[in-house]
C-alpha cells in the first residue's frame, strides 16, 4: 500500500521531520521517555518564540511604539505560562522511570539548555531600550511610578517588565520543585546541588532597577509618612511622645590611680 503524499499543512510544518525528532519506542529506555522527550523540546521551541517577542519588543521600544510593545509583553506572558504548566506534566513522571530515562541521557543537564540560557540574558539585552526611551523623553522612572496615570503608556510597559520578571521566577521556581519531586531536596546533580542552585537563582532579578524604584517609592512615603498611616481602624492615633531633648548626663569621675609600691 502507497504511501499517501503529505499534505500541505505537513509541508508547512515540516510535521514528517518533526515527528522523527523523538526516539522510536524500540529505542526508548521506558514508555515515558517519549513524554520526557516532547515535553523539553517543546519547551525549547517555547523559549525561542520568547527569545524573538523580547528582541522585537526591544526594537519597538527604541521607536517609541508602547502600544504595540504592551501586546508583545502580553504574548511573552503567555507564552511564560505555558512554559511554567507544562512542567505539570512531569509530575506523572516517576523517580524510578526517571533513574532509567537518566541511564541514557548522557552527561545531559537542563542548565545547559541553549533557549533557559537565552532566556537567562535576553532581559539584560531588552531594559537599556526602555531606558533610553526614558532619557528622550526626560522621564525619570520614579516619576513614571510617582504619577502611573499622567505616564499611563510607560507604566504598563514597565509592569509588563516586572510581570516578565516574575513569571520566569516562577518557572525556575516550579522547575526545582519538579527536580525535588522526582529525585529529592539533597540529591546532587551533574552541575551540583539543587538547593543551592535554587538559592542562586532567588537571588537573580532579571530587571533589577524595576524592584528598586519600589523600594524608592516606599522610602519617599515612609519619610512622609514616619508613623505609618495617619489613622487607625480603631480611632484616633496617639502621636508616639518626642525623647526629651538634654544635655548629656556627666561622666561619674574615674577613680583615681593607685601608686605602684
């Protein structure tokens, strides 16, 4: 029986070439492998399509183009959290299933992962075009946050940065938690330990200026503000009493030296 010739949405989509990308089940370690296989290539595609939306959002942001740059932060969203469910999947994925899907991974290791390493840097490739925009248009980012509306197009395209921010901390987050679940918390991998790994990457803000400026914002209110809110729930505030303000108490004389005998 002939083979039937591919279509053109197989064309399109290379789906032929796409689908000899997995192994065949003869060569599978176990059934999940198959699983374990299409869900990191997939993520690999995923972090790619993130890699192009956050170099085109750069070079709209050089041009001033907010609105369009809104609608791409909005699609990296997305993408992000596709990115961050789909590691649900291998929750299904057994430790023991996993020790034999290990077995033929080589010396493999997701902290080599060409798109987790793009991902990684691109930020830093992406925020000095915001910032530029803010020096053209002599906007200082804390006033972009002192006044949201009067800078309405800027402030959302600087929360889209921070909600970037945040959805890859999650995912990071989330993928710890699915090493931990198949191999356990003290567990070694190839590129060391994963508690330590996982404390590395709490400590990485991929836009740093955008958590400081709220720090900033803060510290403006808390010295407007030294009490805190200038009502309570529960009637009227008691101002804290002023420390009295004096001359210092005298030193006690020292007693005097005793002659040596």
């Amino acid at each position: 029986m002939s083979t039937p010739s591919p279509t053109d949405y197989e064309l399109y989509l290379r789906v032929p070439e796409l689908l000899r990308l997995q192994k065949p089940p003869s060569e599978r370690a176990c059934p999940d492998e198959l699983l374990f296989q299409v869900v990191h290539q997939a993520a690999e595609l995923w972090m790619k399509l993130v890699d192009h939306e956050m170099q085109l959002l750069a070079a709209l942001l050089s041009e001033g183009r907010l609105a369009e740059s809104t609608k791409t932060l909005r699609r990296i969203h997305k993408v992000l959290d596709l990115l961050t469910s789909s590691l649900e999947t291998l929750y299904t994925l057994t430790p023991s299933d996993y020790m034999r899907i290990r077995e033929v991974l080589g010396r493999g290791s997701g902290q080599e992962s060409p798109g987790f390493k793009r991902l990684l840097a691109v930020p830093a490739e992406v925020y000095p075009h915001f910032e530029s925009l803010l020096t053209k248009r002599h906007i200082h980012l804390i006033d972009v946050y002192r006044q949201p509306t009067v800078h309405a197009e800027l402030f959302q395209v600087a929360e889209g940065l921070i909600d970037v921010d945040l959805r890859m901390q999650e995912w990071r987050n989330r993928h710890i938690l699915l090493v931990y679940r198949t191999i356990g918390i003290g567990t070694p991998s190839l590129k060391g330990k994963h508690s330590e790994l996982l404390e590395r990457g709490l400590r990485q803000q991929f836009f740093p200026k955008l958590w400081t400026v709220r720090d900033d914002l803060y510290g403006e209110w808390s010295m407007a503000n030294p009490s805190g809110s200038s009502y309570a729930l529960t009637g009227t505030i008691t101002p804290e009493p002023e420390p009295p303000v004096g001359p210092l108490p005298a030193r006690a004389p020292k007693p005097p030296r005793r002659k040596a005998k």
